[in-house]
C-alpha cells in the first residue's frame, strides 16, 4: 500500500541526514554523516581549557569573599567592644563621682557590675568571655578658683582576634562642684 507523494514522511532532514523510523514504516540502518558534515562538538581539549579559565576566575572571587565574610566579624567584634566601653562609662555616670569603682587608679578589671532596678532587684551585665575591660581613672589637681572637681575615665576593651590581641578606648569625664 503507497500513500501519495503529498502524505508521505520524509525520509531525510535538511542536511541530509537520515530521520528515524516511524512505527508504520521498516526500520533501516542510520548511517553515518558525510565526510565534512560533522555535527558541531566541542573537543576535550576545549573543555579542559574551558574548566581551567572558569576555575581561573573563580579562585580570586572565593579569596574575596573569605576576606570579606573575616572583615565583618572584625567589625562586629570592634561593634561589641565600643558597646562594652560604652556601658561602662554609663555605669560609671549613674554609679556618682565618689563611688568606689571610681578611685583614681590604672587597669582596674570591670567585671561582675550588675544594676539595681526600681524594685531593688539586681541585674547582671555580662559580656563575652573572649572580651576583657578595664577602667583608668585619673583626677587631675587642678589650682586656682576653678568650681569643679572632675575625673577622666578611660575605658579599654580588649580581645583576641586570630592570633592578634586588638584594643578599643573610650575617654569619659565626670564632674562635681567643689
């Protein structure tokens, strides 16, 4: 049975290559392309040399964004201790000129300060072990007729960053009439 001209499937594609059988039609052997007729392919060697520029590439952006991620935690750390020595001068200015964490002196370790609430309660201030605070209080003499007594608080907050120990330090006064 033949089916008109018009109804029949071709057999071959644009290129001349053979199109697969269909279910009515016998099932014949693909051949092979002519000889310069080769699909478009890339080669071993291309890909490997395509591998080797991408990796090339990407190996600088991986370095920069590990420097990147390691400049926000030491941001953050800097962020932290500036919060530390600020709470400290802070206690210091609702503690009063005359308290006893306020004697003149140099490296005093601030730790285990705690607030007392309306009630009476007592609040803990923590911080992070890996941060150490210390207070310098030094009350200068000063003569004359000046009406004022006051005292310079210099808060430094330090940790251990990788190998490397860094410092913050937050200066303060506080004042009391004569």
């Amino acid at each position: 049975m033949t089916m008109p001209a018009d109804q029949r499937r071709p057999t071959r594609c644009r290129k001349g290559f053979p199109l697969p059988a269909t279910d009515g039609e016998a099932k014949r052997p693909l051949r092979a392309p002519p000889r310069g007729h080769h699909r478009p392919a890339f080669s071993l060697v291309e890909v490997m040399i395509a591998v080797l520029i991408i990796g090339a590439t990407m190996t600088p952006l991986f370095y920069m964004f590990t420097r990147s991620s390691s400049g926000t935690v030491q941001s953050r750390d800097e962020v932290i201790a500036y919060s530390y020595a600020g709470e400290i001068l802070e206690i210091c200015q609702v503690r009063g000129f005359d308290d006893p964490l306020l004697a003149p002196g140099n490296d005093k370790p601030v730790t285990g300060l705690a607030l007392r609430t309306a009630d009476g309660a007592t609040v803990p201030l923590t911080a992070d072990p890996r941060f150490t605070r210390k207070l310098h209080v030094k009350e200068p003499a000063i003569g004359g007729t000046w009406p004022f007594k006051y005292k310079v608080l210099n808060v430094e907050v330090s940790w251990k960053s990788g190998e490397q120990t860094r410092t913050v330090q937050v200066t303060g006064m506080l004042t009391k009439v004569k």
